[in-house]
C-alpha cells in the first residue's frame, strides 16, 4: 500500500484525486491551507482510517514519510491567484522548492500540477509541449504563469542534480462539480449566473476560445502520468475548442435560453486562443478525453444547483 501526500487536497481537482485514490485503497494525506480548497470536499473521507488532514502552508517545509508527492496547492482562479500576487509566486516557488525537498530525502516521486498558462497568449496554435511561450513577466497573470514556470525548472533542476523522479502535467481549462460558486472561472461564473437568472457576462464580445476538460478524465490523465514512465511536461486537458460566446450558448441552453449576454471589458493579459496539442499523452499514457463539453456541463450544473439550493434554504 503506498503512501500518497496531496497538496491542496481540499480543492477542487486534489478532493476528486483523493476520491480516486482512496477507493484505490491506499493511504493519503491531504495537505492544505484552506485558501480556496473546503473541509466539505474532503468531508467523506475524515475519520477513515486510510486518510489524514493537515492545515498545512506549503511555503513552509514539511516533513512526512510518503511515497508519492502530488503538489497540486495553489490558486488556479486568476480572481484568486491575483488576491495575494506575491503571496501566489511565494506559493509556487518555495512550495515547490518545500515539496521537492521532502521528495528528495524520502525518495517520493512527485507530480507537479502546472498549466497551460506556461504557454501565456500563445502564438502558436494548437499548443504542443515543444512550444515555448508568450508570458508578460510583469503583468498581472506573471505571478500565476512565471510562478508554474520556475516550479517547472525546479522539479527539472531537482531531477538533474538529486535523480529525484519528477512528473509535470500542464493542466488545461478544467471543470466539474465542487468548483466554489465565487470561483470566478468562466464555466462556474456562467452556470451560477444562470442559475440565479442573471446575465451572463461576455469579457470582450467572447471570441477568446478555451478548450474545456471535465474533471474524471484530468484525474485519470494525472494517475496515468504519475504511475507512468514519462517525465513530461505533458499537456492534459480536451482538445475540443469553444469561443466563449459558445459556451455561454451551451450553458443558458440548457438553463433559461432568455438570459441576455453581456459584454464587459477584456481582463489585461487575457489568452487569446488555447487548445492542448495531446499526441504527447495519447502516445506515452494512451489517454485522450472521454466526456464532451455537452456531456460534462450536465453533472456540473447538477452540482452547482444544489449548492445553491443549500444556501437558499440556510438564508431562509
Ligand atoms: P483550487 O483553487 O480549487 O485548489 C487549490 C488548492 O490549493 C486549494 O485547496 C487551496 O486551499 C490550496 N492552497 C493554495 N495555496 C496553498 C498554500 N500556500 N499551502 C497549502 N495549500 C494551498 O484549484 P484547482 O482547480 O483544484 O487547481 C489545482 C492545481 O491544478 C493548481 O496547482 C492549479 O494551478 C492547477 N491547474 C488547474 C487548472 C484547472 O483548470 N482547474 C488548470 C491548470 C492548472
Ligand atoms: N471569462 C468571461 N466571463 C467570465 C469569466 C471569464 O468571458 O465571467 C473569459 C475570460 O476572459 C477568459 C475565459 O473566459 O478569456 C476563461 O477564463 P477563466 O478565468 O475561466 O480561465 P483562464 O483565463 O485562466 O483560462
């Protein structure tokens, strides 16, 4: 049975990992200071005897005895990584640098949860790994992007001089039920607004495109990567590409197709254009998506409906 340290484990994609994890019968340890991640996330497992809780900063270092080491704390909301700027580069750099550290001297492989973001408002499209990037060192995003990068380097650096086994997946655009209703990203953001009857708000006229991945199949993309023999960096995410203007569609569609949209500026920085290159993952995990945007926006507004049911009865 192996021993499985998850940081920010109460979030939204470390608590579905945990729930993977768990069923597969090992032990884990979730790690997280609460900033964005929820008790409740994780509530199912408190009290079992395979699973422990720690609130736990990863800017300090820690130590524990574990096998696998899936650093996944961190902001990933830009309303939320821009919160604290400084605090979200301290969270990348020294929580990494903490993470790798303890990955060295226990012998654990750890997997880094980076992002598409490394790629910046990328000029090359569709993304492939071998892409370098287009990151504003100085703007408002660089904390989140240039943070990701150097944790990037470190596990690379980690691995050439300590042999410590690193795995970095760069995440794409996910979503799925547990994202917090204040989340702020375009997919929550939408389906809460539609479900309280409000507009929905475009920024820009919603041309930008993303590329959407639900949350089992970034899971199974990240145990396939860990329990694999490629380093990466690999991109996961669905390669499946919707201008936001779609998506917005998609969503008042399925919830009140009378909602108007509304256009609101551009955030600075904003990506353009982004859709995963994943020959990469399709050779070396033999993974690709399994559920379409269509598919998956079903359970996460079943899940976002509830949590607002919740709220509604305790404001009552
Ligand atoms: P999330 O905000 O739900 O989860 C992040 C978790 O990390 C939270 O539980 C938070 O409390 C915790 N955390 C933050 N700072 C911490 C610190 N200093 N010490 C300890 N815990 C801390 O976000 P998520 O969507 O679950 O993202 C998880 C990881 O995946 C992040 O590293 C993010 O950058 C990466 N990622 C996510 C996406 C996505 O679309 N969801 C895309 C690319 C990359
Ligand atoms: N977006 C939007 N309306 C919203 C929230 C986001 O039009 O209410 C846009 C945002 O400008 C970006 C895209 O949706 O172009 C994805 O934004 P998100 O914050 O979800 O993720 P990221 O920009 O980090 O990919």
């Amino acid at each position: 049975m192996r021993i499985h340290l998850v940081t920010g484990g109460a979030g939204f994609l470390g608590s579905h990992l945990i729930d993977r994890l768990m069923e597969a019968g090992d032990e884990v340890i979730c790690l997280d200071n609460y900033f964005t991640g929820r008790k409740r996330n994780i509530a199912r497992w408190i009290g079992h005897p395979r699973f422990e809780l720690i609130r736990h900063d990863v800017t300090e270092p820690i130590r524990l005895e574990v096998d696998r080491i899936w650093h996944l704390a961190c902001p990933a909301s830009p309303i939320h990584y821009q919160t604290n700027p400084v605090k979200t580069a301290k969270t990348s750099f020294l929580g990494t640098y903490n993470m790798l550290g303890l990955a060295r001297r226990v012998g654990a492989r750890l997997l880094l949860a980076s992002t598409s973001e490394v790629y910046g408002d990328p000029e090359v499209h569709p993304q492939p790994e071998s892409y370098r990037g287009c990151v504003n060192p100085i703007g408002i995003r660089s904390c989140y992007d240039e943070g990701k990068r150097i944790a990037e380097t470190l596990c690379f650096d980690y691995q050439r001089m300590n042999g410590v086994e690193v795995r970095v997946a760069r995440i794409f655009n996910t979503y799925g039920p547990r994202m917090l209703i204040d989340d702020g990203r375009v997919v929550g953001n939408f389906i809460v607004q539609a479900l309280r009857g409000d507009s929905l708000t475009l920024y820009g006229d919603g041309s930008q495109t993303r590329s959407f991945c639900f949350v089992s199949d970034l899971i199974e993309g990240l145990i396939r990567l860990m329990n694999g023999a490629d380093t990466g960096p690999i991109n996961l995410g669905n390669p499946d590409e919707f201008t936001i203007r779609q998506l917005a569609e998609l969503v008042r569609q399925r919830i009140n197709p009378k909602l108007p949209l509304i256009e609101k500026p551009v955030p600075e920085d904003d990506p353009r254009q982004r859709r995963p290159l994943i020959d990469l993952a399709r050779q070396q995990l033999g993974w690709q998506p399994t559920v379409s945007l269509e598919q998956g926006l079903g359970p996460t507004i079943d899940s976002f409906r509830s949590v607002l049911a919740l709220e509604e009865d305790r404001g009552a």
